[in-house]
C-alpha cells in the first residue's frame, strides 16, 4: 500500500533532513519519494497525501504536502485541498513549506488569504510569498499582489529581494507588467549590494524602457 511506503519516506526524511526532503527540486534524489510519484493508482496516491494534510505529526503534514505539490493528477482538487489545509499562524517552517506548496499549484484564490504575509517577520515565509504573488496571481496582476512584489523587493534580506525582482522581471517579459510604481521600484535596485539584485533589476529596467515606460 501506498501508505506504508509513505512510512518509509519520514523515516527516510529524518535521517537526511526534512526540509531537504521537502523543498529540493530534484526528487529523483529520493528513490522512496519518486516511487510514490510514480505510484500506479494515483487515487490512491491523492487520498493518503490528502489525509496526511491533518495528521499530528507535522512531518507527515509536510510529506502530504509534497506529495500534493508534485502529484500530476487532480492537480485542481490538490490546490483547492492546499489551500484549504494552510494556516497562517503555523510553525514558521513549516508555514513556509505549505507556502511554497500553494505557489505551485498555483491557485489565484491564494492571494487574497496569503498577502498579509508579505510582512511576517520569518524570511522564509516571506521568501515563499514571492512565489505565492508571482505564480497564483491572476493576469492582469492586480494592484495589490504588485505593491506586495515591490515591498518585497526592498526586503531587508538578499535573496527574498532577488526572488521578488526576478518575479517582476519575470512578469515584464511574458505579461506585460509595467507602470511607473514598477519602473521606481526597480530602478531602486539598480545600486543594490547584491549583484543577482542589481544583473536582474537592470534587466527589468531595460525591458520596461523596450516596452515603452517613462
């Protein structure tokens, strides 16, 4: 059964570090984890990660998690069970992990529960609410998730500022984002101290300029 596999991957994820577990991109580093993704029944794949969402144990929740976040079925009900799952007040790790979840599956209904969070004094959280804004937001994106991008983007913290400018370059390019607030925010980047910051800002400043900016 599935399930017993899934015991098999926390005792895995301790021993090597849940969050590594959890946030890597390249799952295929996890055999136990790849063979649940690959598992024949994916409804049966979809029901267990679902009831891991309300388990005690919170590395199961974030197992669950990961598992909905990488399943390729019901990708619709696995947001809509994400979502409903998220507490803003949880742990800050693993708020951050359910975050990150959230943003992947890219639902638009997760903007206007999450954008309180663009302040939470956790980098983390705040690093995960710049994919949050980018992938969930609808086209065009509303004023609100942009002012959110651009507060992020003066973030106190190097790679949360990059995460937010590469998103607002990223919605320059492929859809069109522009306006003087975006233009301000990112030629404030341009004498940034960290180079990613300043390489990426000088490219959405200059893309902003193609498109016709003041």
């Amino acid at each position: 059964m599935v399930a017993d596999q899934i015991d098999l991957v926390i005792d895995e994820a301790v021993k090597i570090q849940l969050e590594e577990l959890i946030t890597t991109d390249a799952v295929q580093n996890f055999p136990l984890f790849e063979l649940i993704l690959r598992w024949p029944d994916r409804d049966e794949v979809f029901r267990t990660a679902a009831a891991l969402l309300s388990a005690a144990r919170k590395e199961r929740r974030l197992v669950g998690l990961r598992i909905l976040r990488e399943i390729d079925t019901q990708r619709d009900s696995a947001a809509q069970l994400v979502l409903t799952a998220l507490d803003v007040s949880a742990e800050a790790d693993e708020l951050a992990i359910h975050l990150s979840a959230v943003a992947w599956l890219g639902t638009a209904e997760a903007v206007k529960p999450t954008i309180v969070l663009v302040d939470h004094p956790d980098p983390g959280v705040r690093h995960a609410m710049t994919e949050v804004l980018s992938f969930c937001s609808p086209t065009p994106m509303p004023g609100e998730v942009r002012d959110a991008l651009i507060v992020l983007s003066a973030d106190p913290v190097e790679r949360i500022r990059f995460s937010a400018v590469f998103e607002i370059r990223s919605w320059i390019e492929s859809r069109g984002l522009g306006g003087d607030e975006v233009l301000t925010a990112m030629r404030a980047r341009l004498e940034d101290e960290d180079e990613d910051v300043r390489r990426t800002a000088h490219e959405a400043v200059a893309q902003l300029e193609t498109n016709g900016a003041s």
